[in-house]
C-alpha cells in the first residue's frame, strides 16, 4: 500500500544531498561533479547544508541547483540543533522529497534520523573515508544503529570503507554500494609544466615534490616535512610544494623553519590551479595517516606522475606498489623520503611509473562511471519503495551469517 502522501509518479526522482559545507574537500569536490554530472530529466537534486560557505559553493549555485541550510548548535539538544533539524525534516515531508542523501561526517549521523521522521521513502549514508574521528563513545554507538536499522544503503567508495563497515559497525555486507572512485579527467589528464608559473613561483631549474590536502592532523603533513629536511640533506636542487589550506598551517609553517627547510618549502594555500601545480611536479606525495579513496591521488596519476603514497585505508586498491607508485607505512618519514629519492635519483623509472599511472586512471578512474552507479543505486531503490518492496537487506543478529554475507556492486 501506498503510504499517505507520498509520490507513486514516475516523474523525476527528488533528492536531497545533505552535506556540512562546501571547502575545497575530497568529499564537497565529488558532491559538486555529481551534481554536475546527475541525469536532470531523472532526478531533481537539491542541496542541505549545515553551514552555507565554502569555496565549491557558487559552483553549485551556477550548476542551478537549490541549497538550504539548516543550522545546528553544539549539542543534538541545544534549541539551535532542534530547530535546524526540525526545519530540515518539515522541508523533506512537504516537499515530498523521494531520497535522502547523507554525504558527511555528523550529518551521516542525525541525518538518517530526520530522514524516516519525515517519511522519505529511500534513505542512504554515504562513507567516503575511514572514520578516524570516531573515537569510541555516543557517536560510534549512533553510526552503528543509523547504518544497521535506518538506512536502505551505505554507498561506499572503496573497499577499505565496506570492511570497515562490516567488522567494526556490523552493517550487512548486501547493504553496501561501492561505487567506484572517478575524477574528471579531461581536467587532469595531459598537465603541462607551465614555464611562467614556474618561474612566478621560483622554481625554475628545480625538481619539485608536491602534496596536495588539507592541512588537518590526518594529512600527516609534518611526516611530509621530515621526509623534505631527509631529501634536502641528500640533494638541494628539490623544492616542496604544500598545495591547501586548514587549521594547521602555522603549525606547519613553524615546523619547516625549525627543521630550517623553509627556504624549499612553499606554502601555496588553497588553489583553484591543481592541475597546472600538478604539471610542476616531478613526484606526486600523500602523507596521511587515515584515508578513504583520496580523489587527489587519482588526480595525480592521471596528470602522470609517479606516487609515493602511505599505505593506508583505500590508497592500495588505487596505487599500484611498484608499478605506479611507490606505497610506505603511515607516519615513516624516512621511508617516505627514501622512496622520493630513488624516484628523484631513476628518471627512468619515475616516468615509466607515470605513464603506468596516467594508463591506469584513464582505465578506472572516470567520474562518469561513478555517476552513473550512483543514479542506478538510487533508481533501483526508489522503484523497490514505490513498488511497495520490501528494503533489499534485514540486518542480521548473527554475527556468523553477517560474516558470511557477501557484499554487491550496483550493475
């Protein structure tokens, strides 16, 4: 039976994308090609917010697509929080929205909450990273309980994130999507070394080793610095890139005049020219400590550049040890910087890794494709909820069947 208000049209799928704000993130950047990218005559997107800032946001906004925010306070009781959520789930009932999508970090967790309160039909959570910011406590037992009862699917974007959710949350493996990792690589693919760039950033003559995150504890960026004072005491034509910007930067820039690399180090800030950067670069640096299937290392390899890479979360389904990157322990500087070296030392080598990498995003790694297993997910189950199907998955409450599930891939 129908339930009481809700659409049994095949019109356009209504959905809405629930994500914090909109900073120049792994996460925020695949929402906007998402949304840049989402079949219109099938669904009609819509964005809520936490807070409406970023730097991604007028791209959204030119992409003609509605954004709503719906503020909350410091704790889920506080008036701010209650109203925020309250206005979130009238928004959702009357406008009778099909799907709702929740995308990041606290909104994966009320969100789901707010979603079956209003009544929408199809509710899903999203896991791009592993959830290093757990640290035990209310919210791990929330996340546990919102991914196993409340959602009709978890869309994942690497295998890392799918074991995660199995043997530390429980959540039946046949809930979980992966999706996929994509970048759009027309936009990387083929990057230039661009000479006046170059020579505006004093790096003419140079090799140059770049990192390109947030500048955040997770990013391991003071790991990268290390490495950067090991490579310089070897040879001193090298400088470091450090590509963004976050809550550390002081921190890391007090770092590199204590380690007295300063001097080789350039501090860019957040850029809107990645590929051209990216085109500078003789070695491609990821230092974090906990990943997902960071988009920036997909962008490096389709710009064609050798990876040195930790090997942490979902880095080695993308990142080939050997072949188009070299993979060390997370928090190994001297590891870090050994493998810069040799790459630095064997040009041969490095460009036989690009190559390999630039074939190998060109092979796996289109956001196009990513896209499309998103929109038959949330078409297949928008259909099962209009055809009045039951949800595809009951969470099971033995844990040796749960071990046993094996997980699905959309088709």
């Amino acid at each position: 039976m129908a339930r009481p208000g809700r659409r049994q049209d095949a019109g356009p799928i209504k959905v809405v994308f629930w994500a914090g704000s909109f900073e120049r993130a792994g996460t925020q950047r695949f929402l906007v090609e998402l949304l840049s990218r989402i079949d219109r005559t099938r669904f009609e997107p819509t964005v809520f917010s936490l807070r409406e800032c970023g730097e991604l946001l007028p791209r959204i906004r030119r992409a003609g697509i509605a954004v709503h925010e719906f503020r909350t306070g410091r704790g889920v009781l506080r008036p701010a929080t209650l109203r925020g959520l309250g206005g979130a789930a009238l928004y959702l009932r009357r406008e009778r929205v099909d799907v709702l999508s929740c995308l990041l970090g606290i909104t994966t967790l009320f969100g789901p909450m707010v979603g079956r309160l209003a009544g929408v039909p199809v509710v899903v959570n999203n896991q791009r990273n592993l959830t290093y910011w757990f640290k035990g406590g209310m919210r791990e037992v929330v996340y546990r309980h919102v991914n196993r009862r409340l959602v009709d699917a978890v869309l994942v974007n690497s295998e890392a994130a799918r074991d995660e959710l199995v043997g530390r949350f429980g959540v039946p493996s046949p809930r979980i999507v992966i999706t996929g990792v994509g970048i759009d690589l027309e936009r990387f693919s083929g990057s230039e070394r661009d000479e006046s760039l170059a020579r505006e950033l004093g790096l003419t003559g140079q090799r140059v080793v770049g990192i390109v995150a947030k500048l955040s504890a997770v990013k391991g960026h003071e790991h990268f610095l290390r490495a950067a004072r090991e490579v310089l005491s070897a040879r001193s034509d090298v400088r470091f890139l450090i590509v963004g910007d976050g809550p550390r930067r002081a921190e890391l820039e007090r770092m590199a005049a204590d380690l007295e690399i300063a001097d080789a180090t350039l501090f860019l800030g957040a850029r809107d020219d990645v590929p051209a950067l990216l085109g500078l670069m003789d070695v491609f640096v990821l230092s974090s400590l906990s990943e997902g299937a960071p988009n920036v290392v997909m962008e490096a390899m389709a710009a064609g550049l050798p990876v040195v890479a930790t090997r942490v979360g979902g880095v080695p389904e993308i990142v080939a040890d050997g072949s188009t990157g070299v993979l060390v322990e997370p928090g190994d500087a001297r590891a870090l910087a050994a493998a810069v070296l040799e790459l630095l030392e064997d040009q041969a080598l490095a460009v036989l890794m690009g190559r390999s990498a630039a074939s190998l995003a060109r092979e796996r790694f289109d956001i196009n494709a990513v896209v499309r297993t998103v929109e038959q997910t949330l078409s297949g189950l928008v259909a099962d909820a209009r055809a009045g199907r039951p949800r595809r998955v009951r969470p099971s409450a033995n844990p040796a069947r749960r071990k046993a599930e094996g997980g699905w891939k959309a088709g």
